[in-house]
C-alpha cells in the first residue's frame, strides 16, 4: 500500500522538514486543514511562550475574498521573522483575489501573476501555505507550484481497504478500540473519503462512550451524521419533491458552511449515493456489498427513479463538479444556488426548463 500523502507531509513538517510554499487543494478539505494545522503547530508551537508572544508578527491569515490584490500576501510573506526562524503565511481560496471590483481592485488574472511571481523566488524565512478546495488542479497557480514539488492535492481514498486502514489508524490515535468489522461497516456507509470518514467516527465514538467501538454504534450513529442526510436528500429527490429536498439541503448547510470546500463535500456524497442506487436500480442488490440495512434503503430509493431520470441526475452532477472547481463563475460564487438548482432540475420542479446536462 502506498504511503498516505497526508501523514507523509505530517511527518515532514513534524521533522522540520518544510518547503517555502504549498498550495493545497482537492476535495478532501479535512486533509487540507490537517496539514494547515501541522505546519501551525510546528512553526507556532502552543507549548512555545515566545512563539506565541511573537504570534502576531509571524503569522499573517489572508482570504481571498477580502483582497483587491495580492500585494498584502506578497508584502508579508517578504517580512523578516522575528525571533523565530520562519514565518507563516496563509492564502486561502486564491482565485477570490480582485473579484470584488471597485476602483481600487486589480483583477484575478494579475492577482495569480503576482503569486506565480513569487513563487519563483520565494523568500527562504517565509512558509506560504495557499489552500482552498475550489483551487483548479489545472489552475496556472497549481502548473507553476506542480515544478518545484509544492502542489498537493488531496482526495478521497482510492480503495475500500485503505479507507478501512485509515479509520482504524485515526481511531487507534485517539487511542480508542475499533472493531474491524465495524470499519468496514463505517467505510461501506459513508464512502472513502476521509472528511466524511472522520465526521461518522466521532459520531460513532461518542455513541460507544468509553467503550469499544462496534457494529452497534456505526449503525446508530451513521444515520446522525450529514451523511445520513444524503439518504433523505436522494429519498426526496427520488420522490420528486423538491420542496422537501431542499429543506434537506438547508439543513445540512445550516451551520453556514456555504463555501465552495463544503459544497464540493456535498457533491461528492451525492455522485456516491446516485450512483449505488444506479447500480441496485440496474444490477440489483446482488450486485452492491452493503450491510442489510443499508441496502434496504438503496433498494427503496432506487423505486423512486427510473434509468433515464438517473442518467440525467448524474450528468448534472459530473457538470456540476466542473463547475464548483471553476468552470462556472455563478456556481463558484453560489455553491449552495447550483446544489440548489440540481435538485430543482432532478425534480423536474420548472416547469418548461429543460435539466441541465
């Protein structure tokens, strides 16, 4: 098995090993902040009094969305460190630069130009960590990073037994007992990747208390987690009730995750579940290796659909992929407004509008 690119670059920065840019981006946003939390606690240390004291003249945090252009990321990351020997800067969602206008605003093109600028001569006491979920892997910023080896990206897991192997390690680290077979179970529920893994294991853990954590618990607390949202979301798309649909899609977006990184989440949740309902709709349930209870439920959502109507609902959702990672501009700014819209046309709710495919 393959080394895990997270814990490679964990162990990297926890050795002092550090590079003077990384430009993270993928749809696994619990990856992303894993390593923005790395290099924090490694170039910031908690335990360090003069570091934290010195905090404030070493650690500079910038959004895209707030800037006209990149010259304030640029200016910081050109400061000298002081008392420490390096300083971190952080960008996150890069392709937000100058997108607000105004008189004084430059433009997103230049923005990139000047971040590319840099990072062909970045300074050597300057650790520029840019990260954002919606980053293009095609981008100009990610071609110009890919040369010097600081591009990363991170997705879920590409096989069953490495998401099981990645649940049972986090939970050993939380030095908690995990059943094997309750692993599989958890990866069987929620799909590979590894945000959606770990938000179902703290729901698990919490149910098992102090104890072991068993089959019991995952089937308990699958249902609590957004993931369970996914099932009444396809449930009331199946139905064709947009109405309800979208009240589902609220609520999982109710604690005002409405960037692009929760929206790619989201989406990659329902592409999984489409697509097991497409595979019992057609193979049977036969031909999906799910616990019983789950497939009960698969086998009562794929009544709901027909072929076409499924067909149509997943091509919506390759396009909308391409969309939230910048194909569309009215999708990048309104993530929820283009979810929002899938489950309009997947419903057939407007009325002489044709899907989107």
């Amino acid at each position: 098995m393959s080394d895990d690119p997270v814990q490679a670059l964990e162990r990297a920065i926890a050795a002092g090993r550090f590079a003077p840019i990384y430009v993270l981006f993928g749809d696994e946003p619990a990856a992303i902040r894993a390593i923005v939390t790395a290099l924090r606690r490694a170039l910031i240390p908690p335990d360090d009094a003069t570091a934290q004291a010195m905090a404030a003249f070493n650690h500079e945090r910038f959004d895209g969305a707030d800037l006209r252009t990149a010259t304030p990321v640029i200016s910081a990351c050109q400061q000298v460190p002081m008392l420490a020997a390096r300083r971190l800067v952080e960008l996150a969602n890069p392709d937000d630069i100058g997108k607000g206008g105004g008189e004084e605003g430059g433009s997103p093109t230049a923005a990139i130009d000047a971040l590319i600028h840099y990072i062909s001569a970045p300074s050597p006491t300057t650790v520029l960590v840019i990260h954002g979920s919606g980053i293009d892997g095609r981008s100009r910023l990610v071609n110009a990073c890919k040369k010097g080896g600081h591009a990363h990206k991170f997705e879920a897991l590409k096989r069953d037994d490495e998401a099981v192997a990645f649940v049972l390690a986090e939970a050993s680290a939380r030095r908690r007992k995990l059943a094997r077979d309750a692993a599989t179970m958890l990866v069987a529920a929620v799909g590979t990747g590894r945000s959606e893994l770990l938000a179902a294991l703290e729901q698990a853990m919490l149910h098992a208390g102090d104890g072991a954590i068993g089959l019991a618990d995952v089937e308990v607390m699958v249902a609590r987690t957004r993931e369970g949202n996914i099932f009444h979301l396809t449930d009331a798309v199946g139905r064709g009730d947009a109405t309800a649909a979208l009240a589902v899609l609220a609520q999982m977006f109710s604690a005002g995750e409405k960037d692009t990184g929760a929206a790619m989440q989201v989406l990659a949740m329902l592409t999984r579940q489409i697509r097991l309902i497409f595979t019992a709709k057609v193979g049977g349930p036969e031909a999906i290796k799910l616990p019983p209870f789950l497939l009960r439920g698969l086998e009562s959502q794929a009544r709901g659909f027909n072929e076409a109507r499924l067909r149509t609902a997943y091509a919506s959702l390759v396009r909308l992929d391409r969309d939230l990672k910048g194909g569309s501009h009215v999708a990048y700014a309104s993530p929820m407004l283009a979810l929002q819209r899938w489950i309009l046309d997947t419903c057939r709710a407007l009325p002489g509008v044709d899907a989107r495919t």
